[in-house]
C-alpha cells in the first residue's frame, strides 16, 4: 500500500519526531512512503534508521519558514499547498491513503482531501490545534478573513475517513462545529522528540544557563498571544524580592512586549533567552523546579502543548496557568505531576510560589509520578501503535 504524508516539518524539528517514528512503523509493515514537507534548515537530515532512509522525500523550499509575520506565513502556507497539490497530481502513483498531520497550515487539509478524491484514497487529517478558533478568541479582529476557512477546514473534518487530535477538549471543540457529533474522531497523544540521555553529561554547557540558588520557573516554547504570559510576568514583579527566578526559552509574537513589561527585572530575575540546542535545553530544564504551561481562559479547547513532554522528560513539575475545568488541569492534579492555578488568580499563584521557593527538594516528590504518568501516558510504542492501528483500521473500511 502507498501513503502520502503531507506535514510542516522535516524529521529533525520537534514537531517531525512523531512523524518520522509513523513512517518507521509503516515501513516495517511493508508500506511505501511519500513525505512532502518545508525546507526547513540547509542542513542535511541524519536519517540514521535504515527504515527512514525508505521513505521518498521532497523538501519543498518556501519563502521565510521561521517567520513570525502573518503575511509572509500565510504566503508559504498558500504556496506549499499549492506545490503539494500540483507535486503529487504529477506523481501519478496510486495512493492508498492520505495524511495530512500540520492542520495549521492553511488549505493543506483541502488539499489532501482534493487528492484523497483524485486517487480514491482513504483520508485521514491530524487537527494538533484549533488554529483558526484559536485566532477568533486572540485577534477577533480577523474574524472576517477567517470566516471563509472555517467553513473550508469544517468541509475537510466531515468529509475526512478519520481525524485524529490530541485532547477530549478538542475532540468537543471539532464537534462543536456540527450539529451532530462526528463518529471519526480518535485520540492519540503527541510523541515529542525525546532527548538522548548521552547529551545530559556533556560538560561544555553555557556558565549562563547553570542554575544559581534561586528557585527556577521557566517557560519554553513559542511566547505568543494564547500563552498570555503578561500574567507570569506581573506576579515576577510582586514577587521581586523573593529568590525566584523566571527564563523564557524561545521567540515568538508577543516576546518584545514582555520584555518591556519586565524592565525592572530583565536579566536579574526575568530572563529571555532564544531556543538552544538540545544540551542546553536540557540543562535549563533539569536544573528548573516549574515547567510553564500558560494558555489564557477558553483557548485549552483548542490545543494540547506538546511542551508538557519536555518539561516531564527533565523531571520538571508542570505549573498550569490554565482554566480549572480543562483537561491539562485534571491531568495535573490527578496525575500529581504539578500545581495547577487558575488563569488570573495572581494572589494564589504568589503565594503558591512563595511556598514552593521555600520547601527545601521541592522538585523530589513529584519525580515518581512523573516517571509513572511518562510510562503510561507518552509511551512512544504505545502512541505509534495507536497511529497505525488507526490507518489500518481506515483502509478496512475501504
């Protein structure tokens, strides 16, 4: 059987790790593969899996793919959609079935489910965020130009053979968009790139990353509206004269407009730093006590942060900055991972922080929950299996 895999990111991004692990699984079981993605670095991917080396892959070279403006973003969107439509056409190869995993990008579910009808293929769409609900609740100013999107990406959820996302409040959130729930929609975790442990004990670290005695909160990821971290940063500001540090390791949107907010505190007690490589990552993340998940009131029904791995693969207790009743806050308390706090409540977040920065190994007794809730919850065999259970269970019903 031929598959067809159209995804943002090459195999050595983050958010490729799941798929190149996919395309093993699917290559082990007999199953060619096409794979059609950004070009997202010069440099040449190591595929060390010989399974990997299998797959037929074409980079296709957009305009700015680390952009941050919404113009040029949406012109590499429109442009890849486009290349995949017109590459595959010409491929003339008998597809099977088609998976489109970045449903971020947009028209690229359309795009699959136009080729999906050309080949006669079974289609599945993978929906990691509610992008363009999530653009309706942080700039309700574009309302009008996403109006037509919405209607095109519901099309593509009704007609899709299976959709596959990340959460059951996103799973409500989809059917929210249809007067009668969707029977095609399966759960299945994100499976983030897990670190290599030979990384952890390299010596040639940054003197500037080494932690200090100060009780360390740190945020890693894109700094963007949805996060609301203007929220972090005034509890930091009440909290000036405690020994309790914050680092934003990433870039984004709103970066520049926390940076002013942290003026007084910038470089002393707020810190910004851009995304590092994984040795460095890992140092900040093991050497931290908070791992941030931040998402302001509602945006928790469209997206799941793929984060909350990183943070656990580092022992790092999870601070959710989240609405009570989402899902993440349920799985933090249940699972007895972290602390979780409402959105807004900067009173009970001081003072939670103020208790943690004093408790001496404050870190130690959430580790053991931590390692079960990996076990159980981001078990790679587990997840990939899942993704292959669900493309075979697919193509059954052809």
């Amino acid at each position: 059987m031929s598959i067809l895999i159209l995804n943002q990111h090459q195999f050595t991004d983050n958010h490729g790790y799941l798929i190149s692990g996919v395309i093993e699984q699917l290559i082990s079981k007999g199953y060619n593969v096409d794979y059609i993605c950004y070009k997202t670095s010069i440099k040449k991917e190591n595929l060390n899996h010989l399974r990997v080396k299998k797959v037929n892959i074409r980079r296709i070279e957009v305009f700015s793919p680390k952009s941050y403006s919404t113009t040029l973003r949406i012109i590499d969107m429109i442009y890849f959609s486009l290349s995949c439509l017109f590459i595959s056409i010409f491929n003339k190869k008998n597809y099977e079935t088609i998976i489109v995993s970045s449903s971020h990008v947009m028209f690229l579910g359309l795009t699959g489910l136009i080729l999906s009808k050309i080949y006669n293929a079974k289609f599945i769409y993978r929906i990691e965020d509610l992008t363009i609900e999530g653009n309706y609740l942080t700039r309700p100013y574009l309302k009008f130009f996403l109006f037509p999107y919405y209607y095109i990406d519901k099309l593509v959820c009704l007609y899709a053979d299976q959709i596959l996302t990340l959460s059951d409040d996103m799973v409500n959130s989809i059917n929210s968009r249809f007067v009668d729930p969707l029977k095609n929609i399966s759960k299945i975790p994100n499976l983030p790139k897990i670190s290599k442990r030979k990384d952890f004990k390299k010596k040639n670290i940054k003197k500037s990353l080494v932690k200090n005695s100060s009780f360390r909160i740190v945020f890693i990821g894109n700094i963007g509206l949805p996060q609301g971290l203007d929220f972090l940063i005034n509890v930091m500001k009440k909290l000036k004269n405690n020994k309790i540090e914050l680092f934003f390791v990433g870039d984004g949107y709103a970066k520049k407009q926390l940076i002013r907010m942290s003026y007084a505190l910038l470089n002393k007690k707020i810190h910004f730093i851009p995304f590092q490589e994984d040795k460095n990552l890992n140092q900040i993340l093991k050497t931290s006590d908070l791992g941030v998940i931040s998402l302001i009131p509602g945006f928790e029904k469209f997206s799941f942060p793929s984060k909350i791995y990183s943070y656990l693969e580092m022992n790092c207790p999870i601070l959710g900055i989240v609405n009570k009743n989402s899902e993440i806050s349920k799985l933090i308390k249940n699972e007895k991972i972290g602390i979780s706090v409402e959105y807004g409540d900067h009173k009970k977040l001081e003072r939670i922080l103020v208790k943690c920065s004093s408790e001496k190994k404050f870190k130690d007794k959430y580790v053991k929950n931590i390692k079960l809730f990996r076990k159980k919850y981001f078990s790679k065999n587990k997840i990939l299996n899942q993704w292959v259970e669900a493309i075979e269970k697919t193509n059954i019903k052809k």
